[in-house]
C-alpha cells in the first residue's frame, strides 16, 4: 500500500488548506477501502485520492467490481487515479496511452500513476506526450513513479515525481538541493517498512517535497493494506496547526558545509529541541525562539551568514521556512583576513590548567557613562567554557572576562592586572592574543 501527504506548504504561512492523502490499495474490496471513505467522511476537508490497480492496469475488459467501487469512492469525495506502467519509457506509449483511455472509459478516473518512470535523460519527451494525452482526456493529476533521483529535465514531464522508494524514512535534508528551485508539489516519496510514524520526520520531509509517503508493509507486499494509523493520521492532518521549518546548519567561511556541530533550540526558556547541524525544527509561526550553536574543540563559532552578528546565541520569530547558517573558523589555524584571535586559558593559584571557567567576550560598544566595566548584555560578542577563543575584528577594543565557579574565585591575570574585565586593544594587523586568568581558592 502507498501512502502520500500532501502537506501544506510552510513557505506560505496564509495557506490554510489541510494536508492530503493519496493512498494506492490495490483491491476491488469496498471493505477494504472503508478505512479510506470513513477517514474522509470524518475529515472532509482532507484531500485524500485513490490509486486502482485491476490487473496492473486497467485489465483486459471492465470491471463491474472496479466500477462499482470507483463509484463509490468518487461519491465519498475520494479522487481516483488509475495505475499503469511504463518500463521506465521502454514501453510501446501507444499501449500506455490506450490504457489511460480504458481507465476513463470504463472507471471514469480523474488521474493516472505512471509506475516505472525513467529517470535518466533521452526519455522526457515520453513522458511529456503521456500526459499532455492524459490530459486532453480531462484528467487532471498524473504521477510518474521512477523510485529513485532523476535528471532536472524530467520536473513538467509530470506533475509530480517520486524521487525516493525504499526501506525506512530518508534523511529530510537530502530531499533538498537543487530540488527546491521547482514547486513542492513537483516531489514525493515513498518509504515502506515504517512501524511507527514520526510528525517530526513527515513535517520535515514535507518541507521539501509536496507528498510524504509512508506505510508499515515490507518488501515485496509493502502496498497491498493500509498501515493501522492511516485513521489517526488523516486525524492528525485534520488538525495540524502551521509549521515553519527552520533549519539550523553551519558552514566555513567560504561556505563549505559543516556537518555534525552541535545546536539547541529554546522557546520560553524551555529546550524545545536539540540536535546536531544540519538541524530541522518545526516552528509556531510568530513565536520567539533562541537558537545556539557553541564552539566546539577548535572550530569555533564566527558570525551568522545572514545578519553577520558574532553572538552565537540569537532569537528568531518565524512567518516562513527559514535556514539560518552559523559560521565557524578553526581555531587552530590562523584567523580570517582582517581579523585576530583571543584565546583565554585559565589556572589555578599554582599554576594548574583550570578548564571549564566560563569566559565572555564583550565589544567596547557595551561600556555605557559611569560603569567601570561592561553593564549591558548588547555588547555580548560570544561566550564559551575555557579554554577558549574567539575572533574579533581588527582595529577595536575588547573586553575578556572570566566568572567564578564553586570554591574557585578570579585573582588576577598573567600580568598582574586585578580588574575581572580585561581590556583587549587590536591593531589594524592580525593577531593572536593569549590571556591566562589566574585563579585563588
């Protein structure tokens, strides 16, 4: 059994149309299609469409019972599309397009799935002829099937492509790249062997593609019944409340991903989701969230792509799908031109390596009249656990400080000065500025 959602697209938040279901079942049983007429008899305003298949096709002569049941499907609100294979564009289109007639004919269909679709190129204009043929006949949707990635040249050829069919629920971000210059609704995929099904995962994919198939059956009779949550999930479409994606990912400076860094989500305080880069989180429109990626061993955090602030932790409120992407630098190697490296160490009073103390670094922009030291949280450039660094631009002040923890309290710095915020003055050249914060019990 194949099971698509068609879920809203998050990219236009005023879309309030439900998500729907296109469910291909391969039986003439109403019994068996109950579940499906039921569902929308309780959710009428969730699309949801039927895939028939008499005899991988239309059959050699109608079916009262196919009839019947098309009738009946088509009568509950139910669309109905009519399945037929193409050899992945090996087949006679003659044949193809005789069994398009048959299914509006003899079932009175509104559309076609096209099964084994081909996915390199040198077959587009096959598919392109299928379905200007289908649609001369009044059918309105056509599906092309070929399981797998294909060639940009083949998006138009259909309306919508399955790019994906296989064991388990793909990574959503790979359903992306240059896929998303085109419509969602250009996409779908289809995973079998799914126990259970995860919001998280469809609400991601959907991000993505235009039509989420998911159902528990295994290979090679994954679509021959519907999955026991099919009620519950055409529910829990029913209800959905909008959902922006934003996706947390981190790159270097020319742009080259980083993947695996870690990133949290807050809203109110409260973690709402923790993960690691490239990180997916469905979001409430119009709530404020806090999103943090810290440094990590030697790649330390730079700025965000976007808005170029170097402060790690920022809030986001979103009205759209958004990606937000921090940058890193590697601490390791020398500092990005036009700028210098602040590294701090800390230890204790006889000279043992102190590490975990919390360390700030603010800009000179945070000094406000008559404070002695940074009184405004705005001036926060990033904070991190020592030891640790940062790169700052050149030509500006800094200010480094370090907080006490438990029975350890700051002394004075390596070259004797007492104040807890250490002045930093960098030139118009690179640097790299060590700092050690000594510590007393």
């Amino acid at each position: 059994m194949l099971l698509f959602l068609s879920l809203p697209s998050p990219r236009a938040s005023a879309n309030t149309a439900p998500p729907g279901v296109i469910v291909p079942l391969y039986s003439s049983s109403p019994s068996a299609w109950s579940p499906v007429t039921n569902a929308k008899a309780a959710h009428p305003n969730v699309p949801i469409a039927g895939v028939i298949n008499p005899a991988d096709g239309p059959g050699s002569t109608p079916s009262s019972d196919y009839a019947t049941l098309v009738g009946q499907l088509r009568a509950a609100g139910i669309v109905v599309l009519g399945y037929s294979y193409t050899s992945y564009g090996s087949r006679n289109a003659s044949a193809v397009e005789a069994e398009i007639n048959e299914y509006v004919k003899w079932y009175n269909v509104n559309g076609i799935f096209l099964d084994q679709m081909a996915s390199k190129t040198g077959e587009e204009a096959y598919y392109s002829s299928l379905t200007a043929y289908a649609k001369s006949l009044g059918l309105t949707m056509v599906v092309g099937n070929p399981g797998v990635d294909v060639a940009p040249s083949y998006v138009g050829t259909v309306d919508t492509i399955v790019l994906y069919e296989n064991s388990g629920f793909p990574f959503p971000p790979t359903l992306g790249g240059w896929h998303t210059s085109y419509p969602k609704s250009s996409w779908a995929v289809m995973a079998y062997n799914v126990g259970s099904l995860s919001q998280a995962c469809v609400v991601s994919a959907s991000n993505y593609v235009g039509y989420v198939d998911v159902t528990d059956g295994a290979y090679p009779t994954q679509w021959g019944s519907l999955p026991p949550y099919f009620g519950d999930l055409v529910a829990t479409l029913d209800s959905q409340p909008p959902q922006e994606c934003l996706e947390t990912t981190s790159a270097w400076p020319n742009g080259t991903p980083i993947t695996g860094l870690w990133a949290t989500v807050q809203a109110g305080g409260t973690f709402v989701s923790t993960g690691f880069t490239p990180m997916l989180y469905a979001a409430a429109p119009g709530t404020a969230y806090t999103v943090n990626v810290p440094d990590y061993r030697t790649y330390l955090f730079a700025y965000w792509a976007d808005t170029g602030s170097q402060t790690n932790a920022r809030t986001i409120s979103l009205t759209s799908d958004t990606i937000i992407t921090a940058v890193f630098t590697n601490s390791s190697g020398p500092p990005p031109p036009g700028e210098s490296e602040i590294s701090v160490n800390t230890v204790d009073s006889s000279g043992g390596s102190l590490i975990g103390m919390y360390t700030a670094f603010w800009s000179s922009a945070s000094v406000l009249p008559g404070c002695s030291s940074p009184c405004s949280s705005q001036g926060l450039i990033k904070s991190c656990f020592s030891p640790c660094s940062a790169f700052v631009g050149n030509s500006a002040s800094y200010y480094v400080s370090v907080a006490d923890y438990g029975t350890e309290a700051f002394s004075h710095w390596s070259d004797g000065t007492t104040t807890r915020f250490y002045t930093v003055v960098v030139g118009g050249a690179s640097a790299m500025v060590g700092l050690t914060a000594v510590y007393s019990p």
